[in-house]
C-alpha cells in the first residue's frame, strides 16, 4: 500500500468539505437576509410601543422573539445527548470497519496495514469517546433536573406556563 491510499480518499473528503461549506453559507446568507427583511415588514406595520408590546403577549409574539435568533441552535438537552450517540456510534462502527479490513488484509495479503490500524484505532476511540460523553451529559442532565424521569425535559421547558410573556413595557 502506498500514499495514494490516503490521498486519493483525503482530495474527496477536502473537495466535499468546500461545497459544504459553500452550500451552508449560501444557505444561512438566504435565511439571514430572508428572516431580515420579513422581520423589517413586520416592524414597519406595528405603529407604537403599546401596540408592539401586546403583540409580544400573544403566541405569535413570543414565537417572532424567539424567530429574532439567527443561529437557532437546539436548546433541547436531548438532541445535543441524541447526536453525540449517533456520532459515537458511527465512529465506533467506522473505527471496528478499519481493524477488521487491517486484519483482513494482513492475513490475506501479507502486506502494510499500519495506516488501517493507526486509523482504525483512531475512529474507534473517538467514537467510544462521544459515547462516554453522550452517557456523562444524560447523567448530568438528570441529576440537574433537565429531564424528568422518562427522559423528557423537565419543567423549564416550552410549553409549560410563563413561556413566552414578554413584557417590554416594565423594563
């Protein structure tokens, strides 16, 4: 095995990665400049503070002040736990994948399989770390009261009274 084997695969990842990133920031400029100007209409048509301020107590409100956020990420302590798992698993999965295609090839061709080993064994502890992580984080949660019993988010979530009344006219 020589270098090519991690090249070739390296210029397709960096090749994928750049229209990554120039398809994501296209896309937030769009919804950037799209939640600006729909927010700037909706300013113009309210005519004073009192006006704006009953606007906030409604439902539809407290929707647009938590729309005024351009970079949403979740707030959820679940999906954040969710993903770490997804991330683990699939670095694990990938990780075992490389060791098991090293041994196959040791055994069968007699050949160079350091990269497959040094590689696999990377993925598979990162994977194995996101793992610990996602079990830490759901610990956590729950003894910090973020999640009820079931796994859901406890009181402080949205939904539940007191969300969303925003009164601008106290401050």
């Amino acid at each position: 095995m020589g270098p090519e084997v991690i090249i070739v695969p390296a210029l397709f990842v960096m090749v994928g990665f750049i229209i990554w990133v120039l398809v994501n920031g296209w896309q937030r400029r769009l919804r950037l400049k799209l939640t600006t100007e729909f927010n700037n209409k909706l300013l113009d048509r309210i005519g004073s503070v009192k006006d704006f301020n009953d606007f906030l107590q409604t439902d539809g409100g407290a929707a647009f002040m938590d729309s005024l956020t351009v970079e949403r990420g979740s707030a959820r302590p679940q999906d954040s736990i969710l993903r770490a798992v997804q991330i683990g698993i699939v670095l694990l999965m990938l990780g075992l994948g490389l060791l098991a295609l090293d041994w196959y090839f040791a055994v069968r061709y007699d050949g160079d399989t350091e990269v497959l080993t040094v590689i696999g064994v990377i993925a598979a502890s990162l994977g194995l770390g996101f793992l610990i992580s996602a079990a830490v984080s759901y610990r956590l949660a729950r003894m910090l009261g973020m999640l009820d019993g079931n796994g859901r988010r406890g009181l402080g979530s949205p939904g539940h009274e007191g969300h969303g009344s925003v009164d601008i006219a106290s401050r």
